[in-house]
C-alpha cells in the first residue's frame, strides 16, 4: 500500500528509464493482445482438429469450442499484464499458440 506521502510515478527518472518502462507496457499490450490470441486460436484449432479426427462432428466441435475460446483467451489475456516475467508470458503465449496451430494443422484430415 503506498502511503500518501510516496510518489506512485517519480518524476525524476531518466529519460533511459522512462524507455525502458514504456517499453515494458508496450510488450505488455502486445503479448496481451497477440500471445493471448494466438494461444487461444491455437488451443481452438487444437481441440477442434482432435475432436474431428475423433469422429465428432465438424459443425457440433466448432460452435462449442468457439464458445469455450473465450475462456481461454481471458486467462491468458490478464495472465500477461499480472506476470513480472515478460519473456516466460511471450514463450508461453506465442511460441505455445504457434506450436498447437502446427500441431493442428498437421492432425486435420486431407
């Protein structure tokens, strides 16, 4: 808890840490944004291509895990703003998402 004689954003800093911040919410933006989506459009083409090569119906698979995206993607997405480790959220949220979308594309039936 900040007392209220404690300044919340110094004005002091220097223009190198001023970067250096801005940056930071710049990556955090992105990684929210972007790695949120990829990782739950991966997660989604994931399930789906399973769920088809399984023997479920194309139509049934998609309108339900459309639907379940949405609690994927919110996870990830405040998952990123809360995490003081920026390159563990990117590799996770990005390369993770990249990687089911390959693993789908290669299970999805010719």
């Amino acid at each position: 808890m900040v007392s209220a004689g404690e300044d919340v954003m110094p004005l002091h800093r220097t223009p190198e840490q001023r970067r250096a911040r801005a940056w930071l919410m710049a990556s955090k933006v992105a990684v929210s944004v972007v790695g949120g989506f990829a990782f739950a459009w991966g997660a989604f083409l994931l399930a789906l291509a399973l769920a088809v090569r399984a023997g479920y119906p194309y139509g049934e698979m998609q309108a339900l895990f459309g639907g379940l995206t949405f609690v994927v993607y919110v996870p990830a997405f405040v998952w990123s703003y809360v995490s003081a480790n920026q390159k563990l959220v990117w590799l996770v949220l990005a390369g993770g998402g990249t990687l089911m979308l390959l693993l789908a594309w290669w299970l999805q039936p010719a």
